[in-house]
C-alpha cells in the first residue's frame, strides 16, 4: 500500500514510513488525544470529506499520503510539510516556519531522524 500510495502522489516511501512510525507505531486503530485517528493520525477535516473509515489502512494511507504531497508542493521543503502536518498550516503561517512547539520541533526531527535512517544517512 505504502508503495503504491507513494508512486501515485509522487512521496518518498520511506517518507510515508517515517512519518507512520512517528504518528502511530504502525497501530491502524490509534486515536490521540485531539482526535487523530489511524495510521497517519488523520483527523475528521481529511476523513469525512473524502467518506473513509480512518482505521481502514488502505484509505489512511492514501488519504494521508494525498495530504502530505499537498503539503510538500506548498512548502517545498520537507520540515516546514511536516510541521504543516503536525501543527497545521495556520501555525506554520503564524510562525513563518515551524512552530516554536516543543511536540512539532521534537516532531519535525525525529521524522527526519528516522527518514534518513531509512535512507542509508547517518
């Protein structure tokens, strides 16, 4: 899935991974305490709209991933999309970067972390 999400929106796999494994721990059923649902921790604004079930990983996914290659053709930059994806687009506005929030800094930097992980980088 992750795979064929990531040629159909044009993501790094690995990027789709990193930002999983950040937002869930590869659980389908979390929910966060704002009301994040799924693998990429979708909230009801992405999920009724396009009329999915946020636990179903395929649609997550997709959903998720379609959003995430939104927000890295606004930015074009990977650590302001991330903090758009974690804090919003609002903040990122309001702050002209990242948001000076502990969660999105930390957020920010463990996805990359783990993203060049993936990629081979030290």
């Amino acid at each position: 899935m992750i795979t064929r999400f990531a040629q159909q929106y044009q993501v790094p796999k690995n990027l789709i991974i990193a930002v999983i494994k950040k937002e869930s721990a590869f659980d389908p059923n979390a929910v966060s305490h704002k009301g994040a649902k799924g693998l990429m921790q979708l909230m009801d604004v992405h999920t009724q709209p396009a009329r999915i079930d946020p636990f179903h990983p395929a649609s997550n996914i997709e959903i998720g991933t379609a959003h995430l290659a939104r927000l890295l053709s606004k930015y074009d930059n990977v650590s302001l999309a991330l903090a758009a994806y974690n804090a919003g687009e609002g903040a990122v506005r309001k702050y002209q970067g990242i948001p000076p929030f502990k969660e999105t800094e930390r957020y920010v930097a463990d996805v990359l972390n783990t993203y060049q992980r993936l990629n081979g980088l030290p």
